[in-house]
C-alpha cells in the first residue's frame, strides 16, 4: 500500500474505497453496517518524522443486533477475541478490534446499552 500525507483530497481516498469494495465482496452475505471512511494515523513515519495519515475505514453495528453482527464480522476476519477492546461510559458501551485489510486500517465497532443491574431494576 502506498501512503500519503495528501488526506485532502478524493483520490488519497482510492484505497480504502478498494478495500471497502474488496471486504463487501468477499463478504457480502454478512449483515450490513454503517461505514465511516476517515483519516487515520498509522505506525509510519515519513522521512522527517512525522506520523503519517491514510485513510481508514470503520464498520459500525448498532441497535439490537450490534453485538451477534459485530461477532460475525470478527469471525469472518479471523480477528482474535484477545484484541477486542470493551470501552464503557455510563450506561453505554462498545466493542472494538482494529486490523489492516489489504493495506487499509479497518476497526470493527459494536455499539450496545450495557444491562441495568439488580439494583437499579428494583428503584
């Protein structure tokens, strides 16, 4: 893959557009999710230091399927139940793995309410 520092423009947008067109049609029978192509910085360096950006790509899973569609997407990916990150805030969470595909950051979101507990059931 080639990076670029040049975000501004629709063509530094042309791999992740491959990429999203690649993954939809390897995977087309798997549930449907919101795509977000955004910038993103990589491990890179350019020859003067600096982070690199590229574009990247999220599919996010809500409602009441977030988790069973998030799930199949991880399989599907072969992504491993150890890189998954659970981030929490008040009664909302999410589920989050990143990985490259074919030469495109790709980070997998699922979006759920967390249970209220025993003790806020019987308020």
């Amino acid at each position: 893959m080639t990076t670029t520092t040049d975000t501004t423009t629709a063509g530094a947008q042309i791999n992740a557009a491959g990429a999203l067109l690649a993954l939809f049609t390897a995977h087309r029978d798997l549930p449907a999710p919101r795509i977000i192509s955004e910038r993103v910085v990589t491990d890179e360096r350019d020859a003067s230091g600096t982070l690199v950006l590229t574009w990247g790509l999220t599919l996010g899973f809500h409602r009441d399927a977030a988790l069973a569609d998030f799930e199949q997407w991880r399989q599907a990916l072969d992504l491993d139940t150890a890189d998954v990150d659970l981030s929490t805030t008040g009664a909302f969470a999410w589920l989050s793995v990143t990985t490259t595909y074919v030469g495109t950051p790709l980070t997998l979101v699922g979006y759920f309410d967390l249970p209220k507990s025993a003790t806020d059931a019987e308020r």
